[in-house]
C-alpha cells in the first residue's frame, strides 16, 4: 500500500474540530501521521487532544504552547489572556502528560521529511513566517527537501529554487524535484486565515503530492466548552471568524 501522510498541527485542545479531522483521515486512506506541535492551549480539552494524538504513535515537535504549559515558565510578561490558560492548562494535565511535552522535541525528521513548528534557523524561539524573505532564514538551515510546520495557524507553502524565495497559497500541488519546500499545515483547532474551518494536509510521497484539507465543525459546541470551562471570552469569539 502506498503511503499517504496527514499532517496535523495547531490542535489547540478543539476536541469537536480534532474528531472531525481524524473522521477525514479515515475517509481518505490515511496510513502515517506527523504532528507539527501545539496539541494543547487556547481551547478546552487539552486532556483529550493529548491522549488522542498520543495514541497515533506518531513523529510530533513540540509547539510554543506545549513547552509554555509544560516547562513551568514565568508568566509575568505574557498577555493576561494567554497566562490565564497556559494556567489553566497546567492544572488539567497530569504529571506524566506534562513530562510527555517537555520531551518532545523541537525538530525531528521521517522518511526525509522535517517537522518543526516554527522555524529551523531558531526552532526554541517560535518566530512567525508571513512571507518569502521571513522563510528565506529558514531555508538556510533546512536539509530535507520538505519540512512541514505550524505556529502562524494560517496554510502556506513557501518553495526555495537557486537564487529565490516564493510565497505560494495553499493549494494542491505537486512538488517539482530539484526544489526544498517549507510547508504551513494550518490549524486544526484555531485557524487564523479567515476560515473557520479545520485545517490539515494530506501528502502522497509517491506521487510527491500535498493535499489542503479544510472541513466543517460543531464550532458552537467548542464555544460552548471554552465558555463552560471559565476561559476568556474572546477565545470563543475567534472561533467563529478564523481570527
């Protein structure tokens, strides 16, 4: 059977939009799975969301949420809203969940595929990637012709020929050889691009094809659950918008 990835990152404890995702996954053939970090944050399952993409048994990096909760940083300087959850967060894991983040690593690589969740020219600062010259960085520290990555909740592909740096949207693509590729999966859990919808991607390393994948979920019942576990409004809200 020819192997078809799915690549998910950005979950951010959305049990209703990881079910739905992984519901897909089936549908399609799905056969291996990569995690691109962040399992948890901003949402209200974290418990849930873990053991789910611990039981996949697949390659994951850590994202910058994970580490937060796991690594028992200083919260002083962070957005009240955001150390109201990491907070939160911490208290709904148990000890050998949070030892299960703070050992994830901050690159890895499959079948020579990178995974990160940021960059690879500084993997533990967690900086963004909007466009070509912020990806120019990351592409002198990637070897592998494909590394997929997270953490701007928003799908992109950025491609890296002789000389040059392009900024390609999300689409299906084939991807020429000769050519390294830093690819965004999107957001399962908190998409930001302006569609509320789940994200992920499928790739087929046979016939060197990526898939975007967006679907629909129970938003209302994410909602729901935020507002019911007594976390900030405005999480709630973004949902709806892809904010």
């Amino acid at each position: 059977m020819d192997k078809l990835f799915a690549v998910l990152g950005d979950i951010h404890a959305n049990i209703d939009a990881l079910e739905v995702v992984l519901a897909d996954c089936q549908a399609q053939g799905v056969t291996d799975y990569l995690c691109t970090g962040d399992i948890v944050g901003y949402n209200a399952c974290p418990h849930e969301c873990l053991e789910i993409i611990r039981s996949l048994n697949c390659p994951i990096v850590v994202g910058n949420h994970d580490h937060y909760v796991s690594s028992q940083q200083n919260l002083e300087d962070f957005n009240p809203h955001a150390a109201a959850v990491i907070e939160w967060t911490r208290q709904q894991l148990s000890e050998d969940e949070l030892t299960f983040l703070s050992n994830l690593p901050f690159v890895t690589t499959k079948m020579g595929i990178t995974l990160v969740h940021a960059t690879m020219d500084n993997p533990e600062g967690f900086g963004y990637v909007f466009d070509h010259l912020q990806a120019e960085s990351h592409f002198t520290h990637q070897v592998t012709p494909l590394c997929f990555h997270g953490h701007t909740h928003c799908p992109m592909i950025y491609e890296k020929q002789i000389g040059a740096v392009y900024r390609i949207d999300a689409q299906d693509f084939k991807l020429p050889i000769g050519r390294k590729y830093f690819i965004n999966v999107g957001s399962v859990g908190q998409p930001r691009d302006g569609d509320p919808r789940a994200s992920y991607l499928l790739y087929e390393p046979k016939s060197r094809k990526v898939r975007f994948r967006r679907l629909d979920y129970d938003i209302g019942m994410a909602q729901a659950r935020i507002r019911a576990a007594g976390l900030p409004e405005r999480l709630a809200e973004r949902l709806a918008v892809g904010q």
